[in-house]
C-alpha cells in the first residue's frame, strides 16, 4: 500500500469512511459556540446523540463504504474512541468530545504525507486518536510515508474572541464580523482544521476563518514550500468554518464555487489567468439543515471525486446533481443526509489515502 494524494480528483484508490459511534452534540466552549447557528436546535443541549441516529448514520457510512469497495477502492474505517468521556489537558477541560465521522476536518493528505490538523475545537483535541491505528499501520506498510502532527494548541481562553462567547449577536453583525476578518479564533497560537485546505497539485487553497488562522496558513505555507499556499476569506458565510461547502474543485479547469460565498478576487483572476472555469453551485435542495446539524444547506456541493469525470452526490441533492449531470460528470448518488448532524457530508466524512496522481501545476501563470 502508499500513502500519496495530490489533488480532490485524482482516481480515488483508498480512502478512509469516518463512523458515527459516540457522536456528541457538543457541549457549550467557545469555537463550538460561535459555531452553531444562532437558530440551531442544538443550542442549549448536549452529550451523546440519539442512538437511533447514531444507527442509521452508521448504516448510511457502511454503505458508502460498500459503493466504494464495490468500485475496488479500499476504505478503511477509524477506530472510535470513549467520546462520551470528558477531557482535561493543562489547560482546559471539555466535558464532551465530539466523533470521528468526519476524518477530512483532522487528516490533511499531501503528496505522501498526513498531517493530523491542530484543531481548534477543544473536543476535537483528542479526535486524532480514532485515526492512529491506521495512520500507525500505513508507517509499517508504506516506507516513504511522513505521518505529522502540527503543533498541538493550547487552546486556552486566549485563543478566542470573547464577544463570540454571546448566543444572541445576530446574523447581520456576525456577517460584518467576519467581512472584517473578526473571526472566533485569534492569533495567540497555530490553529488550523484540515478540512480548511483543498488541494490543486502544487497549489492549496486555505480558507481564513473560525477554524483556521493567519498563524495556521503560515505554519502550512512554511511547512509545504514546494507548494503555493493561497490564504482566502469568503465574505457571506456567518459561521465560516471549512472549505468544502464553499469551493469545491471537480476536475483541471472546473471549480465550483458558493454563490453566497463570493470567491476572492486574487484567486477569480488565478482562474481567469489559468483558463480555469468557475461555476456557481446550483441551489441546495433543502430549504433546512436535517435536526441537529450545525453545517448549512450547502452540504449539497460537499461532493466527493472519484476520478476527474465521476462525482458521488448525496442522493437528494437533486439541483446539484442535474447541475454536474450537465457539465458531463458521471453521477454516482449516494444516501447521506441523515449523516450530516455528525459532522458534515460525503467530502467531510472521507479523508484520502491515495489517489493516482502527481504534484502537477494546473495553475501556472500567476
Ligand atoms: N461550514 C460548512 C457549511 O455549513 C460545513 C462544512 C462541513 N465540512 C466539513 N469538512 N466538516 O456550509
């Protein structure tokens, strides 16, 4: 086996499916705070999630599973850790955790490296346990694999905005908070989400928001100098947390991008200056988020590449996949949406192992 992926498109190999056991409504911190809608019915609760939602999300997983298999790509599964246990480091305490659905927000595949993200959820501290079993046994089995850890935050009440801290700010001053960079998290450490990043050959573009900061894309920058590491920020999402909802690329020379989330104009003239087509993802299909889910409508283009022509597409989201249909994708669905709650949708829930590819510069011209 290898370790090695370089793009969201490349011919998808192996790959790993996140499992919903023991996932937790969050309890009340900081990130999670400023994170979920103002609206949201997980305000004001937390702890385990309903078992029979914990059920059929892990139905919905294990099929998933088993469409990739069927297709000869191997899936591999994390290993869920005690996520109903409290946890305390020097510095803070969290009374729950949160779950391993959703390995793209903690694993970051480049080349022939994985680097486990710092996270800036304090739940999420411990996530990357349910993924070194297998991270262990890809550094036996591959020799040419890096397995990395940034650099482990502190988190400590420093890290973030206190007038985030209120339940009541309003969309409309959270939208000109975050126009204006005024982000949950600060600049007192390194703070990143893997799931901020997609990645284009030798370039990756990191979003600057709630889950990553300047300090995390100049970590990610120093730390990949073979690449160009492009920072942007998307003025229009209220909870910016996360890439994969907001710029999606499909295959060299098509990117979709969230018509709510403008794309910034340094990296529209990139495209523009490379040839590439940017196209506006069709409309959600949902009016609502499911019950319990702290991510928007716009799971609908969290898609996932199988190859540079094949696209799985969560069965419903029936505006996103006549969209692809007609850009000439072939368009594999796949059920689910009573899975996102645990922590986002089929980009989310995956996280690659390899993809047959290498480091090409498809955006060559500045
Ligand atoms: N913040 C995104 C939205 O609500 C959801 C992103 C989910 N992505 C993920 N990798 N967990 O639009």
């Amino acid at each position: 086996m290898r370790v090695e992926s370089w793009t969201e498109w490349d011919p998808l190999r192996h790959v790993i499916v996140g499992r919903a056991d023991l996932g937790q409504v969050p309890a009340p911190e900081p990130a999670v705070n400023a994170k979920v809608p103002e609206h949201s019915d997980m305000r004001g609760r937390w702890g385990r999630r309903p078992q029979d939602s914990i059920d059929r999300a892990n139905a919905l997983l294990d099929d998933f599973a088993a469409l990739l298999r069927r297709r000869g790509i191997v899936v591999d599964r994390p290993e869920p850790i005690d996520f109903d246990a409290g946890i305390q480091t020097p510095d803070f305490q969290a009374r729950t955790q949160f779950g391993c659905m959703a390995p793209r927000d903690v694993l970051l595949t480049v080349g022939p490296e994985i680097v486990e993200a710092t996270m800036s959820f304090r739940c999420r501290w411990f996530e990357y346990l349910a993924y070194r079993p297998l991270l262990t046994r890809y550094f036996e089995a591959d020799p040419a694999f890096r397995h990395t850890a940034a650099p482990k935050p502190r988190l400590t009440d420093r890290s973030f905005r206190p007038g985030y801290l209120d339940d009541a700010i309003g969309v409309q001053t959270r939208l000109d908070w975050t126009a204006r960079k005024v982000f949950v998290t600060t600049e007192e450490e390194i703070l990143f989400d893997a799931a901020d990043v997609i990645r284009l050959g030798r370039d990756l573009i990191v979003q600057h928001g709630f889950t990553t900061n300047r300090k995390g894309i100049a970590w990610l920058r120093r730390h990949f100098p073979d690449h160009r590491v492009h920072a942007a920020h998307f003025p229009g999402d209220p909870y910016p947390a996360h890439i994969d909802c907001t710029l999606v690329p499909l295959c060299p020379g098509l990117i979709l991008s969230n018509p709510t989330r403008p794309l910034p104009e340094h990296l529209r003239s990139l495209f523009r200056t490379n040839d590439w087509q940017v196209v506006e993802a069709a409309p959600p299909a949902h009016a609502e988020p499911p019950p319990l889910c702290y991510s928007s409508v716009w799971l609908s283009m969290n898609v996932l590449m199988l190859d540079a022509r094949t696209v799985c597409v969560e069965k419903t989201e029936v505006h996103q996949a006549e969209q692809l249909d007609r850009l000439g994708f072939e368009v594999v669905p796949v059920a689910l949406r009573d899975a996102y709650p645990f922590g986002g949708g089929l980009h989310c829930c995956t996280a690659d192992v390899y993809r047959a590819g290498d480091r090409t510069d498809y955006l060559p011209r500045p």
